[in-house]
C-alpha cells in the first residue's frame, strides 16, 4: 500500500498488485471515514492508474467521481484532487481540462514538483512547447527532494527534448532516469519510452533491447511487449512480432495495439485477420468514448486509411474538431493526411507543413509526418520536395510503417523514372493500399 501511495503520489508507475491494495485500502478507509478528502484524492489517482494500466476506462467515471468528491470536501489548497483529476483528464485525452486542472494544480502549491508533470503532459498535448519548456524550467528550479523528484524531471526532460528535435539530449536524460528508477515498474517505464525513442530513430534492434530490458524489469509491462512487437516486424521477425502484439492485447488491448497488428497482418497478406483487428479498433475506441476517453486523433487516421473516399471525409470533419480543440503537430499531420486522403491536396499541404515546420512544433523528426507531407506535395505537382520529403521518411526510419513504407519506396522508384522519361506527367493517386471495407467509421 505504502509503495502505490508513494508512486500514485508523484506520477511514477506503480504494479498492479501494488494498485489493487492501495485501491481495497484506500476504498476500507473511506467506509468507515467517508469525509476524509485525501484518501478520497488518493483513492480516485488509484482510479485512473489502474484503468491505464489495464486498458479499462470503466475506471475513470469512478476515478472523476472519487477526485471531485475530495474537492467539494476540501475545495481550497487540495492540490492532490487538482493534480489528480490533471492526470485523469490527460488519460482521457482532454488536454484543455488538463490544463485547466494542472494550472490549478500549480496555482495552490507552486513549490509542490508533483503538480508539474501532469501541467507539462497537458501542453505538449495542445502543442504548446514554449509552455512546456517554461514549466520544466520552474520545475527543474525547485529545491531538490530525493530520488523521485529527480527521476520525474529527467523524464519529463526527456520528452520535452524529444518534441524540440534534440534526440541526443533525450534520450540521455531517459538513459540517467532509468538508472536512478528506484522500483521495477519505474524502471521499466523509463525503458519504455527509451525504445520508443529508438523507433522512431529507426533503430529497432536498440529499441528491442530496451523494450527486453523493461520486460525483465517489469513482466507484466504491456507496453514494451506492443514496442516488441514493433522492433521485431521493423527487423522482419514477423512470427515472432505478431506474438509479442498478440500478448499486448490480451494483457491490455488498447485500440493503437489493434491497428499496428492489423497492419502487421495486412502487411504480410493475412487480410482477414487484419479485418479482424480493425473490427477490435473499432470495439476499443467505443468501449474508451463510454469511460470519456477521446480517441479522435487515432480514429482520424484510421478512418483516412481503411475507410474508403467516405472514410476520409469522415476523418476530415473528427480531425477538423480535434485541431480545433488540440492544435498540436500530430493533429496537424493527421487532418492533412486526412484531407490529402480527401483529395484537398492544396489544404492538406498547408497542415503537412505546419506538422514539419521546427518553429510551430513540429521539431520532432518523424518518419509518418515526412511521408505524409511527401505525399500531398507528390498530388500538387512539387515532385522535388516529394522525393525530398519521402526520402526524408525512410532516412529517419525504413520501416515506420509496414504498410506505408513500401508505398513510400514505391513512390520513389515512380518519381525517378519520371526523372528518366521524355514525357512524364505526375503519377495519379495511387489506389488506397490498405483492405479494410469501406466506412470503416468509429
């Protein structure tokens, strides 16, 4: 109970045998003191822990319920119920509440660190990085408290880090906070996000080392078996990739589980199977919408691929929204994939831009951003920056997608013999490349 208090406290990652006794503990106590607003606090934080640890939003109308009724309890200076429903608001997806809340957070304790990491989270999520640096500076200037402060800064670092393009930096800071992680599951969650890192540089054999290394750490870690997953199909360990995603989902079957092993399948000719998970993508994300989780930005881009022309206007109009409300650069890539997908071409590349561009927060080197900007440029005649842009792609990282990587390559070969003919117009959009049916809506 002591060691769930301690990580559900400060943010870290906590098992869950240790969860279920601080939930029984927490839930005992307020049976017989139903007036006492911290436990109330502790008790919703638990909450939301456990529903993303299993894949069960079922936990958050419970965790919204416990955290609201510590603040009506104690509506002033109770920075545990405002960090906790930060957190939960983050888990959710809804990062102008987490702001709200996180702000609120900071507000009543600003020399309390743990109110920071979860303001942090929220404004990457709206992609506002200069916010972001400004509260890890103020953060990172707190007096230092021990172990936990330290490793929750270097992590947050990390990411900060990784949104501004400054990989080496990242992935250092990730490197000293996995050293100084002081329980196996904390341990574990740093090498997580190392081996994402290693990903999305296209190095999947370090990533699968560090994705091995959180398993070690932490067995029942699903996200490093998903990352397995990953690294193995990017090393074309297909039998062995589609068994690490399909013990992900049993041990949390989260819907971007389901639709990267769809791909897999897809990618490997196993079209039925791949239908099969795409129908799970859909069950997953309906199951999220009823415990208040958003899952627009996933859907948008799954609706753009496998829904047909009907699909990717209905990705346009759910991405439209969610820019809307969440105006970062993965937003922005995926609405203008989805209009590309649309056939706005002239509108897609503004957005496609705007995902790239270092100054509005698009820093991060992304293979999926290059190759969708790549594309739109390919369908508005400015063939140079689409070969620049698709090589660009497959430079950061040859198998970002085992579906799309090809197309990229694909698309290459097409441009360079356009190089070579006497005549050669622009190629025509090329047919959609995944075999999901049509109006494959959420």
């Amino acid at each position: 109970v002591a060691r769930a208090a301690g990580a559900v406290g400060t943010g870290a990652p906590a098992s869950l045998p240790d969860l279920a006794a601080l939930i029984a503990d927490r839930e005992a106590r307020l049976r017989a003191r139903p007036g006492d607003a911290r436990s109330w606090a502790e008790l919703g934080t638990a909450y939301v822990e456990r529903g993303g640890r299993t894949a069960e939003p079922g936990y958050y109308p419970k965790a919204e319920t416990a955290l609201r009724r510590s603040l009506k309890g104690r509506p002033k200076a109770n920075t545990e119920a405002l960090r906790g429903l930060a957190v939960l608001a983050n888990a959710r997806h809804d990062f102008r509440a987490a702001r709200k809340w996180g702000e609120a957070a900071v507000a009543a304790s600003p020399g309390r660190w743990t109110a920071y990491p979860p303001l942090i989270d929220a404004y990457r999520g709206l992609g506002d990085h200069k916010a972001a640096r400004k509260a890890l500076t103020r953060l990172a200037g707190l007096p230092p408290g021990g172990r936990a402060p330290r490793v929750r800064v270097l992590t947050v670092s990390g990411l900060v880090h990784r949104d501004r393009g400054r990989v080496e930096d990242s992935a250092a800071a990730l490197s000293d906070a996995a050293a100084l992680a002081s329980t196996p599951a904390e341990r574990a969650g740093c090498l997580v996000r190392i081996g994402e890192l290693a990903q999305e540089r296209g190095e999947p054999a370090e990533a699968l080392r560090a994705f091995d290394a959180a398993l070690r750490a932490e067995p029942g870690e699903h996200a490093a078996r998903a990352g397995r997953g990953r690294a193995l199909a990017a090393l074309g360990r297909h039998s062995e990739a589609l068994r690490a995603y399909q013990w992900a989902m049993v041990t949390r079957p989260l819907p971007r589980y389901a639709l990267e092993l769809g791909e897999l399948y897809e990618s490997l000719g196993m079209s039925g199977a791949a239908r099969a998970q795409y129908d799970v993508v859909r069950a997953r994300v309906r199951e999220g919408r009823a415990g208040g989780v958003s899952e627009e930005l996933l859907l948008g881009l799954f609706e753009a691929d496998h829904g047909g022309p009907r699909g990717a206007r209905e990705a346009v109009r759910r991405l439209r929204a969610e820019w809307a409300r969440h105006p970062s650069a993965a937003v922005a890539d995926a609405l203008g994939w989805a209009l590309h997908r649309a056939g706005e071409d002239e509108e897609a590349l503004v957005l496609a831009r705007r995902a790239t561009d270092r100054r509005r927060g698009g820093a991060a080197r992304v293979a999926l951003y290059s190759f969708h900007r790549g594309m739109a440029e390919r369908e508005t005649g400015a063939l140079g920056a689409a070969r620049r842009h698709l090589e660009e792609a497959l430079r950061i990282d040859p198998a970002f997608s085992p579906v799309l990587a090809p197309v990229a390559s694909k698309v290459l070969r097409e441009l360079d013999a356009c190089d070579l003919a006497a005549d050669c117009d622009v190629p025509a959009r090329p047919a959609p490349v995944r075999t999901a049916p049509a109006g494959a809506g959420g």
